[in-house]
C-alpha cells in the first residue's frame, strides 16, 4: 500500500497543491485535494484518511 499517494485514483500526493498545513504535537498535518474530488489528510506526508469522491452523491432524497 503506497501512503503517498491517493487511496480512491491513486493520484501522487506531492502532485497536489497543499491547500491547508497544521503543525501539531504529534507532526505536520496536510489537507490536500485531490483531482478526484476527494479530500486528503496527511501526517508527515502519509495518508491517513481521504474522504470519499464528490462525484458520489449522497442519496439525501431517499426517503
Ligand atoms: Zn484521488
């Protein structure tokens, strides 16, 4: 599993722009988004969570 890239089209993390840097006590946290639409959190440059693509909609009308 490559943490360095994104989990839902595999898109190179350091191809994307950085759009928000927190450092934190535990390390340098990076929300990156990615051109698949979905959302990337990075620790130290590792992925560790990735929303999911916005080109999936959520069925808000299913009732
Ligand atoms: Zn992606």
């Amino acid at each position: 599993m490559d943490e360095t890239r994104c989990p839902q089209c595999a898109w190179p993390t350091a191809e994307l722009p950085h759009t928000a840097e927190r450092p934190m006590s535990r390390g340098r946290v990076d929300y990156r988004h990615c051109v698949c639409g979905s959302w990337l959190a990075l620790l130290n440059g590792d992925v560790v969570g990735a929303t999911r693509p916005a080109l999936t909609q959520v069925q808000s009308m299913d009732t």
